[in-house]
C-alpha cells in the first residue's frame, strides 16, 4: 500500500484502517489484514530524540550478532534471477480499486501460462 499517511492498528481483529495519498491530495482510506507492506510517507510521526542518559545507557548495551541460518526457515528464497525483456512500455489500467485489481489478476494469469 503505496504513500500512507496514517495507520491505525486493530490488535485483535489484525487489521488495519490506512489513509493513503492520492494525486489532487486526495485522501483513500482502506482497511487492511495484516501482515501487509505499507510504504509510508514522510511526516507521519514525530521523531523522539534521545536524552543524553539514554545514549549512554545505549552505548552499555550489548548488540546480538545473528547469522542467517540461525533465524530458522527462510521467509523466501530466491528462485532465479534474470534482466526482464524490454517491453513496449507501461500499460495503464484503470483508476478504480476493483477495475486495476481484476487487470492485474489477468495479467498475472496471462504470463503464468
């Protein structure tokens, strides 16, 4: 979910409600099961600073190294890796939720054949 401006997050039914940016400044809210992948924009939060006790007590610290093969299965694996063809451009298709959606969809099932 592309350029989010706000989330709010529901811990019991794992959902989320996101606001998310449109062209004009328009503004689409959506609600979302998660786990999801949202980008966020900028300004969303206000950055907590440090105190300087709390750099110094961050400095005690000890940092946990972790190999790879030590998290367990891997989430995903590569299974190739290739320069796409060059194609005859973008495609636009649609701006409707459920209109891109069933395009996609279509396009997916097209090169999976």
């Amino acid at each position: 979910m592309p350029v989010v401006t706000k989330v709010d997050y529901d811990h019991g039914a794992r959902k989320a409600v996101v606001d998310r940016e449109l062209e004009g400044g328009l503004v689409d809210r959506v609600e979302v099961d998660t786990p999801a992948v949202l980008t966020i924009q900028t300004g969303i939060n206000q950055p907590r600073y440090a105190n300087l006790r709390a750099i110094k007590q961050a400095e005690q610290q000890e940092i946990a190294v972790v190999e790879p093969g030590d998290l367990g299965t891997p989430a995903a694996t590569v299974r190739r890796m290739f320069v796409p063809p060059k194609g005859d451009g973008a495609e636009m298709i649609g701006t409707r939720a459920a209109e891109v959606a069933v395009r996609i969809k279509e396009i997916v099932e097209e090169k999976l054949k």
